[in-house]
C-alpha cells in the first residue's frame, strides 16, 4: 500500500489521526536541532592528542556521525544547518583521543584526516 493509500485509510477511520500523520510527516522534515552549546568554544578547547572522545559527548552531546574510515573512527557534530551546513569532525586513534579535527569547513570541501600525532 502507498503512502497517499495509507493517508486514506487513515482518513476515512480517523480524521484525527490524518492530521496527526500529516503534521508528524511535516515536522520531521523541517525540523532542525540546533547546538545547545557555543560549538565554537569547545573547538577551541580541542588539544590534539590529549581531547578525548568522551570530553567532546560530555560538551556537545551525542554525535550526528560516528563511523569508519579506512580503519580509523571519524565522529563529527552539525555545527550549523543553515546552507552550507557546516561540521566537527574529529579523527579518533584507538583509545578515543583527538589526533585530528574538521571545522567550519563547508560540506563540499573535501577532507583528508590524517593522524597529527603520530610520532609523538
């Protein structure tokens, strides 16, 4: 069944629960999260090498993303949605700790995190 089949259905046994349906439908496409937090401020408190993945959810909340690349874990943050939405991201070493960071970067430029504290 379609989604207009299933609005008719819903339509005919209920117009209550259509304008529900409707207004849900509505609301899940035009709202947008906004930071709680100055993500700014909490960028510059980043310290390659020593911020922890943990100290980053503690301030910013849970991440948009938290994801694999080639064998590294990237976790990134909406900083802004208005267009061009912009992103923290964050490379991650093995024990949770920031060896690189995206930032205020719109989202059509490319990114190729490399591990800044390799070596240290």
């Amino acid at each position: 069944m379609t989604i207009i089949g299933c609005a008719r259905e819903i339509a005919f046994r209920s117009p209550f629960l259509l304008v529900l349906f409707v207004t849900g439908c509505a609301l899940s496409v035009t709202a947008k999260p906004k930071p709680i937090v100055d993500v700014r401020s909490v960028v510059n408190s980043i310290t390659l090498c020593s911020t922890t993945e943990s100290e980053l959810r503690r301030k910013l909340g849970e991440p948009y993303r938290d994801g694999i690349l080639h064998r590294s874990r990237v976790v990134n943050w909406i900083a802004q949605w208005d267009s061009p939405t912009r992103y923290l991201a964050v490379l991650l070493d093995d024990r949770g700790v920031v060896v690189d960071v995206y930032w205020d970067i719109p989202t059509e430029v490319p990114w190729v995190p490399k591990d800044q504290c390799r070596g240290r």
